[in-house]
C-alpha cells in the first residue's frame, strides 16, 4: 500500500471488510480510532465525551459499513457519521441538561404557584381535566408534556408507534383545551 494516501488505504480495507475479510476490518476499525478521537478532541470540551462519541462513531461505522459505497470517497462518509454522532450527543446532552434545570427550578414554581391558595383553583381544573383523559392518553400526554419524554421514548415505553403516540399527545392536548377554556 506504498504510496497510497491514508484515505485510499481506508478505502481499499473498507472494501475488503465489506466481503468479510476480518484482517481489513479491524485494521481499518484500529487506525480510524486516533483519527476519529482526534477530530473530536477538539470539538468537543470534556475529554468523557470525546470517548463517549468515538465509541458510538464506531459502532456506527460496523452497523453501516455494508452502506459505503466503494465508488465513492471514504472520508466524507466517516465524516457524516462523525457529526451525526456529534450532534446526536450534544442534542441528548442539552435535553437532559435543560430537563435537570427544570426539575432544580420546579420546586420553585411549584412553590411560587401551586401552595399559594390564589392559584389552587386552577390545579383543582387541570387535575380534573387531567383525570377526565382516557387512561392511556393521560399517560401519554404526562411523560411526553408534563415529564419531557421524547415520542421515541414514549413509543418504546407504550410499545406504540411514534406517529400513534404523537396522534395521542396531541388529541389529548385538543381536549385539555377544550375543557379548560
């Protein structure tokens, strides 16, 4: 592989890894690693992540080769997995940060609105329309809107479809207008 540039190299071990020759697949696996952990490093500011994200780069990488095209550039593919995973990272990152802050600043809703008797009357309305859902949309609509859950969460918990459980949260939001209008 003399004169070959490392991208070529990629290539020719992803091709050969495709037809299930081992020796290519865990070379190329073994030299992507400081590539891909490089790219992160300095994107990304806690060293945790950067293997987090290497990892799932990876994965991604062996669950998808079958998809690489051989006529095609190698490195543009590996990127386009590198920043989806990326991305995909920091999304779940900020959602679970900005749900941990919700939940450290819900004590002082609650206690700003909920305890004082001015605003009762209004949690007694919206428990009682809470409760007048059918039991499955109720369940639906508390962990997608009150709790935060994704659709996909809420799918996997509900053993539903995404688009049911979406069709759901928002009949159920229909109704809770309605009722407290």
């Amino acid at each position: 592989m003399t004169g070959q540039s490392q991208e070529d190299i990629w290539k020719d071990w992803a091709i050969k890894a495709q037809k299930g020759d081992k020796k290519a697949y865990n070379a190329l696996l073994n030299d992507l690693l400081p590539f891909i952990r490089g790219r992160l490093s300095g994107t990304l500011a806690n060293p945790d992540w950067v293997e987090d994200v290497t990892q799932e780069v990876l994965i991604s990488v062996h669950k998808s080769l079958y998809t690489y095209a051989s006529d095609r550039p190698f490195k543009p593919w590996l990127m386009s997995i590198i920043n989806f995973r990326k991305t995909d990272f920091l999304r779940k990152y900020y959602k679970n940060k900005k749900l941990r802050e919700d939940v450290n600043n819900h004590e002082k809703t609650y206690d700003g609105n909920v305890t004082e008797l001015a605003h009762l009357g209004e949690l007694k309305d919206i428990e009682s329309a809470l409760g007048s859902l059918p039991k499955k949309q109720r369940k639906i609509f508390t962990l997608m809107k009150v709790e935060g859950y994704s659709a996909q969460e809420v799918s996997d918990e509900m053993g539903m479809s995404v688009s049911a459980v979406k069709v759901s949260a928002h009949r159920a939001a229909n109704k809770l207008k309605e009722r407290l209008e």
